[in-house]
C-alpha cells in the first residue's frame, strides 16, 4: 500500500473511533482499490484479522494491547519483531453441525507456522473457523509468507 492511501486510511480511522465512546482495540477494516479507500466495517474487539500478531511480529500482540486500553494501563513503544501473515480458515460445508478438524499434522509440518481454532461449536457456511499463521525474520518475503500461511489453511478440512 502506497504510503498516500495508508494515511487516508489511517485518518478515515481516526475520525470513526474518535467518534465513539468506550476504550480498547478497535478493528477498522477498508477496501482499496488503486487510491481510493473505502470503509468497510469496525469492529470494538480484537478481531480474526489481527491475530498475525500472535505470531510474534511485535512486542505486544492485539489482545494484550486490548486489555491494556481497557484497564487504562501504558502502552510503551510497539516494536516490530518479525514478519508474519495469516489466512482465514472458512468452512463451506452443511449448517448447524458440530465441526471435525482434519489435515491439521499437514498444515503444521513446516517450521514457524501455528493454527488457531476458534472453538465455534456449530458450523455456517463461510463462517470463519480459524487462522493459519506463518512467519519468519523481519527482512522474510511478505509474499512467500502469505502464499504459506494460505497453502496451510487450504490443508484443513471441517467435515461432521
């Protein structure tokens, strides 16, 4: 993202939350295309979308940062610490079933890669089921990461 469409996207932010009571992680999601920015959705938590920070790619990861803000505590400095990427783990299938897992010893066989499930008890079709996290050193290829993480979600499969 060029650094012009990320400062609209970072103004378009700040007035949206400035505009809201309360404190705590709010997650602003837009659209971009070429230099035009377009909000999508907020949401007041921390959301699926910024859980590539528990891959370590800083100091503090979005839930500790979360709770920070809502006790009122310091927020030192966020350090970047390594590279990272993520990809949505979807469910396509049948609704309203109690979800199985399969494929997770495949997705998990390379080194410095996690999967997080979020334990949702029934089943939607395009409901989000998890995260595949993969990372590396800081100066790692953004891109081979994301090409990871998405090849380790495409091994799970949610069947009943």
């Amino acid at each position: 993202m060029n650094v012009e469409v990320l400062k609209k996207a970072q103004e378009i932010a700040d007035k949206v939350t400035s505009a809201l009571k309360g404190a705590g992680l709010w997650g602003v999601e837009f659209f971009i295309k070429g230099n035009e920015v377009y909000f999508s959705e907020l949401s007041p938590r921390p959301h699926d979308t910024g859980m590539v920070t528990l891959a370590g790619t800083q100091n503090f990861s979005e839930f500790e940062l979360h709770c920070r803000a809502v006790l009122g505590l310091p927020i030192p400095s966020i350090t970047l610490e390594r590279a990272a990427a993520s990809s949505v783990i979807l469910y396509y299938g049948n609704e309203n079933v109690a979800p199985q897992y399969f494929g997770l010893e495949k997705a998990l066989e390379d080194h410095n890669t996690d999967i997080r499930i979020f334990g949702k008890p029934i089943t939607r079709t395009f409901r989000r089921m998890g995260v595949a996290l993969a990372w590396n050193t800081p100066e790692s290829d953004i891109q081979q990461l994301r090409d990871k993480a998405h090849a380790m979600a495409n091994n799970i499969t949610i069947s009943h």
